[in-house]
C-alpha cells in the first residue's frame, strides 16, 4: 500500500527541508515543520510566513495539499511576508 504522505521540499531563506505532510492536510500544515526544521521556528508566527511555489506565485494555505497535485520532487519557498520583520 501507498504512504499516505508526500514529500515536500521547502526552502526557508535558502536553508532546505524535506517535510514529510498528510495530503489530506491544509496546506499550512507544513510551515511549522519546515520552520522547525530550518531554525527559523522562533521570533515570527506562521501567520506572517507566505508560502509560494517555483513560479512565484503566492499559495492558499487553507487549501488541502492534495488539491496542488504536486509532482514528486516538488520545491515550494517559505519566506517572511513583504513589511514583516523589522523591515
């Protein structure tokens, strides 16, 4: 039988982590875990992180990870929202 998850690369300020995510999940489950994973789990909330995949565009977090029907081998990038972090 299949893994019920999926493999998601995400890069966080350069830094890559592989997120191992329930495709049943809303998107924004993989944010703190990619956070964790990189360092960066500490000084700013999930909510002020925007999720975009390779094209640039920004992703609905709210949305269900299955829904994006990512290929495997998939790169999203995590970053600080614009206006966030002292800027």
């Amino acid at each position: 039988m299949a893994s019920p998850h999926i493999d998601i690369a995400i890069i966080v300020n350069g830094h890559p982590a592989l997120v191992s995510a329930n495709p049943h999940s809303p998107l924004r489950t993989v944010i703190p875990k990619a956070l964790e994973e990189t360092g960066n789990d500490v000084g700013q909330p999930v909510e002020n992180w925007d999720l975009r995949d390779a094209g640039g565009t920004l992703l609905d977090t709210s949305q269900k990870i299955e829904t994006f029907g990512f290929a495997a081998g998939v790169r999203l990038f995590l970053s600080l929202k614009a206006g966030v972090g002292g800027a």
